[in-house]
C-alpha cells in the first residue's frame, strides 16, 4: 500500500482533518498551481492512465457515453481554456504490447513530462493472496522477474507507483469507491476500495485525497465533469471543486435519489405501487430511493436519458458505501417502510381529495363556468355542487390581500380606459344604425 511522504511543496498529511490541517493542505493546493501555471507555463495536455481491477469494465462503458462533456470533447480539448486529454486506456487504447505500456512507465519513473491522473475502475484486491499461489488477481504489462522470466505486473502495483505523483486521483465506480461487489461479505479477495488501500493520509501532487465518483455503473456525465472541473482547478480556471466528506462531488451526490424522482409525489400522497411496471411510487417494492445519494433518475442514465426509477427499476442503493450488502436482500421493502408509509399513507388521504378539487377548478375556463359545460366531445368534465362551492371558497382564499385579481375592482378600473373607448365606438354604432 502506498504511504504519504513528506514532499518539497507539500506539508505532512495529518490523520485528522481539523481546521489547521485543512489550512496547511489549502495553502500547499495553492502552492502546487502556482508552480504549474506560473513558473512552468501554461499546461498543454494530461495524460490520463486507467488502471482496471475486480470490474466489470461498465464504469468504462458508461464513460465513453458521457454526453455533458463527452470523452471526445475531453480528447481533442475542444472546451476553451482546458488542456488535451491524452488517454491511456488497455481497451480503447490504439496501441497495445510494449508501446502502450511504456508510457505508464514513464510516469512511475518521472520520465513523461506532463502531468497526470490516474483513474481506477474496479476494487482493489488483495495481490498478496493470489502470490502465494503463484498467481495473481487482475494485471496489465509485465515486467522481468529476478529469475528471468516476465511477470504480469498487478493493477494493484501500478495504482501504489503511480498515485505519488499523480495530480489526481480518481475512483470510478462504486468496486473503486467504496469495494463494491467483490468486496461483499464472503469474498475470498479481500478486495477494497481505491480510499481503503492508498489509506487515509494519501494526497495527490496537488493535496487532493482521493476523488470518488461512486455508481454501478455510474452516470458517465458524473465522471467528465467532475474531471473537466479539476482539469480547470489543475490549470488555474477555476476553484477546487466541493467535495463532501467521503470525497464525492458534492454538487453532484449531495441529494437523494427521491428529490429527483419522477414517482415522489406519488410517495407524498400515499400511492404506492403493487406490482412490478405500476406508475407509482416504488418504496415498497424495495425502493430504497429515499435515503441513496445519486442523481441517475434527475440526469439520467445517458444522455439524459433512462434512469433507473425512469424505466421502472427501482434504486438497490448502488451509490452508497454499505453496497450490496447494507441493501440486500434486494426487491424487499426497507424495514422504515414500515413508518414513513403509514404516515404517507395517511397524510395522503386528506391532501389527494382536496388536490383533485383544486385541479378541477382550474381545468374550466370562465365562460365554462359561466354557461355550465365543457363543449368537450372527449368526455364529461364533472362540475357539481361540491365542485362549485369548493372552488368559490378557494378563490377568495387565493385572491385575499390583493387588490389584482381577476374581475376586481382595482382591475377594472386599471381597463376603464379601455372599456370606454370600446363602448364610446359602440354607442356610435347603434346611433348610425337608429338614423
């Protein structure tokens, strides 16, 4: 594992993040970008290394598909004032064997001449399990061993050499973030998170402990902007971007997924759905919506698009440290159901009745009121005495302590002018038609 060293711009990470030690790491911040951007100019290109290791390479999918800004945007610094991205990554990669490596190499000895960053998709297993049977866990490149032979060198190796000098270090997916799947209960991998092995007094070259971008597969959009944002940070655009205390975008995870939901207002009245494909809320299905920070339903899967509660899915909590085992067993309803669905429920038969009055009032127009129909063919818009009286109440309610409201003393004498030029040239009229 790697462990934090005093370096010549950065103090001593301290254990705890007291106001001092905040000070002391937002001076050596300013320190870094001053060095960057001033003293060596402005900064042309980043090279980005991915490293993958217990994944299911769909944190790589879902980057690819980021859309707001797009990988493509990010490659070809095509967003003004931000440096090319050069990505190296072993599946989008162009090169492959030896020439692809290299340049991981030259980051690990000091020898690129750019800065970089490093991105983990996957969790971190545990390599030294897997070496006492002569094998390893995930790996990419070899290197000669003492006997001769070429070894494959561990993922889990790279992401120790190369995260000192790295100006950022990013976890991409819930695996890296927080361990993930294959770091649930009963793994034989002893698999961690990116935070778990680099331990809690790593900082990057620019002071940054490591940055976590949490989902399975989370929302691409999530991963480039957040790395757009430290790219203008890296560059000296802009801030250091918020993160909260487990070092998410605050911006970004600050919410839970029901704030955003399409199917909340459901969860207020107290309309719950029965069956898997229903339109209401799904909490009790085993939604655990309410209390999960995420904004895949808000932003959507891709594009804006899809979304887990959007398509009918509903939220396993894929954000969240205690993933999966905190959630599990899936599809049963979380046992605060049990409270905050009765309250729901019960507050919700008192608000449905009087919203549907309040909706009735407002889908007639006047001169409905007025003549007592809808001339609509498409069916009957019922209008009944509890519709009426309902809606006069209302009315005044919602017109009290102004004078500007519809048909009111103060509105017609604002249209007095008005009105008696219309009558003036109608008085004119029947005159001409008398004579």
């Amino acid at each position: 594992m790697y462990h934090s060293q005093e370096t010549e711009i950065l103090p001593k990470p301290v254990s705890k993040q007291s106001p001092d030690s905040i000070i002391r790491i937002m001076q050596s911040i300013a320190t870094s970008m001053k060095r960057i951007t001033l003293d060596e100019g402005p900064i042309s290109e980043v090279h980005a290394f991915w490293l993958a290791g217990m994944s299911c390479d769909g944190c790589s999918i879902a980057a690819v598909g980021a859309k707001n800004p797009s990988v493509d945007q990010l490659l070809k610094a095509a967003i003004p004032g931000l440096p090319k991205v050069i990505l190296h990554h072993p599946v989008l990669s162009v090169t492959a064997g030896d020439e692809f490596i290299e340049s991981y190499h030259k980051a690990k000895q000091g020898k690129l001449g750019a800065p970089y960053v490093v991105l983990y998709e996957g969790s971190v297993a545990d390599e030294s399990i897997a070496e006492k049977f002569g094998g390893y866990w995930s790996a990419m490149g070899t290197e000669e061993s003492n006997d001769g032979t070429h070894q494959p060198i561990p993922t889990a190796k790279w992401l120790n050499d190369l995260a000192p000098e790295a100006a950022a270090v990013v976890a991409v997916g819930t695996c890296a973030t927080w361990g993930g799947i294959p770091a649930a209960a009963g793994n034989v991998t002893n698999s961690m998170s990116v935070m778990d092995f680099l331990g809690k007094d790593y900082l990057s070259s620019l002071g940054l402990p490591p940055i976590n971008i949490p989902g399975c597969a989370p929302v691409g959009d999530n991963l480039t902007e957040t790395i757009a944002s430290i790219l203008m940070f890296l560059v000296g655009l802009g801030p250091l971007p918020e993160f909260d205390g487990l070092g998410r975008p605050a911006w970004l995870y600050k919410d839970t997924v029901h704030r955003g939901c399409v199917r909340a207002g459901n969860y207020e009245e107290g309309v719950f759905a029965k069956n898997h494909g229903d339109k209401e809320c799904l909490v009790e299905l085993g939604c655990w919506g309410p209390v999960v920070q995420c904004n895949m339903v808000s932003r959507g899967a891709l594009g804006h698009n899809g979304g887990c509660m959007n398509t009918g899915g509903i939220c396993i909590g894929c954000t969240m440290p205690g993933f999966p085992d905190a959630f599990a067993p899936f599809y049963k309803a979380p046992p605060g159901t049990i409270v905050s669905g009765v309250a729901s429920k019960t507050v919700g038969s008192f608000i449905r009745p009087l919203r549907k009055l309040t909706q009735g009032k407002n889908n007639l127009t006047e001169r409905w009121k007025k003549e007592g129909q809808v001339p609509s063919g498409w069916g009957h818009q019922k209008h009944g005495i509890v519709e009426k009286v309902s809606g006069y109440f209302y009315s005044k309610l919602q017109g009290a302590g102004t004078e500007f409201k519809p048909n009111s003393a103060r509105q017609k004498k604002l249209q007095e002018k008005g009105h008696s030029f219309l009558k003036k040239n109608i008085a004119e009229k029947r005159i001409e038609e008398t004579v």
